[in-house]
C-alpha cells in the first residue's frame, strides 16, 4: 500500500504519522521535542519501521520557526535562527531525506496546517485564506491564489503591531522583543500573565474575554483588510475557548464598520471566520497532504 | 504597428496612453475625472482615434476602488461602492470593450503600478513584493508568486489599525470610516489637518515628517511581517519628500529590532526600501503591462 508521512515538528512535541488522510492514519507516535539528533532519530526511527510495512511516497514536514522553506534555498528545510536550544541552522529536511531517501515537503507547522484545512478542512475550494493559531505564541499559514506564501522568509504575522490602549490595559505585553506586538499582548502566555492565572482557568465571563477579543480581532482585521481572505481559520490552544469566536466576530465587524462591501463579513461572518475542522490534526495531516504534493499525488 | 492602450483611472484624473513600455509611447493624454459616461468616452474616443494609427491589441485599466478584479465574478471590471457620486456599480471595463472590441485587462490602481514596477521598475526579478502609494489615501498593490493578489475583493491595506500615542500625537486622525487607522493618520491629508499646513509646504526639519516616517514604519512592518516582501516600493505625494525614506527605514528597523533575520532588513535596507523606478508614470505603464498580459503577448 502507497502511503504518505508527515511530520508536525513543533518547539515543544512532534506528532508523526502514516497515511493518506484523516479517515486513513494507519500509525502514529509523539514524542517531546528534545536534541535535534535525538528527535530527528526518533522521527527517522518511526518511519523506516512503518516503512517495512507500507511503501512510503514522501514525507511532509511542518516545522517551528523560523525557518528556510524556500526549495531554491541553499538553507532550504533548514530550521534557521530559532532561539530553541541546540536547533539554530539545523538541515532538518535534509538530514531526514539522507536517512529515509523519500522526497521531502517543507514547511512552516502553520503553513502545512494551512493546506490540511485546504485538502480535508474548512478552506476546501478556497484559493486565497488565512490559518491562524493562537496559542504559546500567534502563528499565520497564509495561502494566496492556491500558492503557500513564502515571499522573502516565511509570515510572522504574530509580531505585528496593533493599538494598545495603556489606560485600559496597563499590561506592557511580554514578546522579549517586541514586547507589546500582536503575540505579546494576545497569546496564551500575555493572557496568563496580565490576569495573573492560566487562560484555561478564567470563566467565560472574566473581563479577559473582551479584551482578548480585541486584540484578536485588531490582528484579524489588518490580515482581512491585506490579504482580503476568503475565510480566516483560528485555531490552538486559547481558541478552544470557541465562546471567544461570537466576541471575536462582532469586534471584526467593528472595528471594519461596514467598510469592506463583502457579505461574508458583514451578513455571514460566523462562516467566515472558523475554527479548523481538523483540530488539532491539522498539523500533521497537512504535512501528509505537502508528502502527497511533492511526490505528485493527491491521496484522495 | 501593434501596441497596447493603458488607463490610470485615478478618482481625480485619467491618463490614457499607447505604446509598448517606457521608451515607446506613441501617444497619451490627460483629463478630470468627471461622471462615468463622460470620463468614460473621453478615454474610448482618445483610443478609437489612435487605433486608426496603431494596431491596438488590448487595453489595461488600472482603476480606483472599490472594484472587482476577479475575472470569475459577474461584476468583472466594475467600480464597485465606491462614495465618488455617479460611479457606484459601474461597468467600466465593459463599457471599455463594448466600444473599442479589444481584450481588456482590469485591476486596482495599485496592482497594476505593481505589475509596471514588476515590468520596467525596481521590481523586476521579483515574485512577491508591495507597492504602496502614499497619498491623498494609503493604497497597496500586492504581488505574491508573481501573481497578484486580489482574495474576495482586492488589499485596502490603508485601513489597517496602528499603535497611535494620543498623548504624543493628540490628533485624532480622519478616515470618515474609521478614524485613526494607517490612512487617517499619515496619508497626506491627515498631515495637512494635523499641523495645519499642507504637506508639501512643511520643511524636512519639521517634527511633521518624524511622526510621519513613524506612522508609515508602523505601516510596512505589519505588510513586511505579514508578506515577507522582497522589496516595498513607496510611492505618491507624500513619498515625494525623499527624506521620509531615511527615517523611514531607520523605524522599520527600529520596530522590527532584529526579530528577522534578514540582511535585506538588517543591512541593506537602502535597496529594500525605495521609491518607485517610474514615478508617476508606473500607473499608466502598468496598464499597459497588464494589456499586454491579457494579449497574451510580452512586449519587450
């Protein structure tokens, strides 16, 4: 049987797999991210095992940044200048390819995760959209005229900066580099942080909501009004509070105040902006969809 | 002799050219903006004169917005809602082709400045880049993959929202629609209201053009953050005044504070950072380039 691997190579754990898509992973594994010699072995060690059972097409990567997904790159598959211990210019796609000789998919996680949505998800049929994960930090996979979005590096969307009002939110925000940007203000660790308890632990109707609400949609909005998507895809950690998606959606509208003549936003924003419907899977279902890419077969 | 027509269809202006790139214009011409049906004929009637000379093989439009640059969509090649009295829902390109019966190419003003810096200016070579016009608005033009974006309408990235320090710059900004986003506070009638002189007329050692260079640093880190643009091309009014670039650049920088890790960014951002190669004439240019694409023919 022909088959696919992805891997989701995140900072924290990888997730790998073998199949052809959702309704078909025939084995799994996860394991915490550690050395790159030791977790790329591992990784290395799953896959030629499966392999005595299964032939495996390619192999997807969707790897924590930053790094080089550029094919014309001489870094390419590399992750490049992360602060991750150990990880700093590592030939991640290289070192795979030399041990399993498949073909490898690169990418960043949120850009694999992107085109599971396009190939299994809610970004079905669309060309042009936006996969964001609001989690430790913000992450953007952005997907324009069916193409990935690479442009000189790879989007960062998570370092943008957006109004901050000190008054209400006296927060400074915690980026250790930017401090009050997108992700500073808005992602998991700012909301735990600024409220002094774990976003998991506020009930629905802590003032927290609102104000991340805010701040999500502020992020939200300038993607929109740039890119002009054809749906934006949330997921990760503090978008499984799914109450924050209705509060998310009215402050769109907002701050927009009519201004874009598209229904999708003004008339059916609840199907516009969504959570991935693969969940958590997206990840790594999208590195078997970027496997089934460069081996040149869709695997449905 | 074949060649190819191009409109820059401002909300002020009309410039109406035929030719085949920056060193062969044969003819071109000027006019108000006024009401659809006059504006309109005056462009058709400047073109249906010159093709008694010129085999004229398709015409580009470069048009202000809202419109609809999506081939697919019933309402191709509109002015769409826009507030300018009398060219709201208007079928521009249609009533173009209806009476010159040449292919016609249609796009955002910007784009398609994108398309002729892409073609003849600083933007050759390159895959994925912005052309931003400063001016009596803030508009982008966006090429991703060499192919322009459009998504479900077209970039308005001059809507974004900033940081805005009211106590530093108590102005209010003055976007009718939303206040203080990037084009309420830094295009150049925003400048002209906040201190009361207009633009051109403020010295460069005026505390006007700091706050300014900071605004539209605000402005293009977000674009670079979100697009990783190769290079962002600046141009309009207010991009006139060439010593914005210095403190301009030196902002990006500032803001990004080495998050990157990119030497375009790091270093040699005098090359990452620039005015448009052909000024005023990339609009009417791109028009052609863009009529040119849709003849299917490159003529250079």
């Amino acid at each position: 049987m022909r088959l696919w691997g992805g891997i989701e190579a995140g900072g924290t754990k990888f997730v790998c797999a073998v199949g052809s898509g959702p309704d078909n992973i025939v084995a799994s594994t996860r394991f915490p991210t550690t050395t790159p010699a030791e977790t790329i072995s591992q990784a290395v060690a799953f896959f030629a095992a499966e392999a005595t059972h299964y032939q495996i097409a390619a192999i997807g990567i969707g790897a924590f940044g930053p790094a080089d997904p550029n094919p014309a790159s001489s870094t390419f598959g590399y992750v490049t200048t992360t602060p991750k211990p150990g990880w700093n210019q590592v030939n991640f796609a290289g070192a795979v390819q030399r041990e399993l000789g498949v073909p490898i998919g690169f990418d960043t996680d949120v850009n694999v995760a992107a085109l599971g949505e396009q190939r299994w998800g809610v970004a079905q049929g669309l060309s042009t959209f936006v996969y964001l994960t609001i989690g430790t930090g913000i992450g953007g996979g952005i997907i324009v005229n069916n193409q990935r979005l690479h442009g000189l590096m790879h989007p960062e969307v998570g370092h943008m900066r957006l109004p901050h009002d000190w008054v209400q939110d006296p927060f400074p925000g915690n980026c250790p580099v930017h401090g009050d940007c997108w992700e500073g203000l808005a992602a998991g660790p700012a909301i735990a942080e600024r409220w002094g308890t774990p976003a998991e632990m506020l009930p629905p109707d802590h003032p927290a909501w609102a104000l991340e609400a805010h701040y999500l949609a502020l992020g939200v909005v300038n993607l929109i009004l740039t890119l002009a998507p054809e749906r934006v895809v949330m997921g990760g950690g503090v978008m499984e509070q799914r109450h924050l998606f209705s509060l998310l959606r009215y402050e769109v509208q907002e701050l927009l105040n009519g201004y874009l003549p598209l229904p999708a936003v003004t008339e059916t924003i609840d199907g516009y902006i969504v959570p991935p419907a693969l969940g958590s899977r997206a990840g790594v279902l999208g590195a078997i969809a970027l496997a089934q890419e460069v081996s040149g077969t869709v695997g449905w």
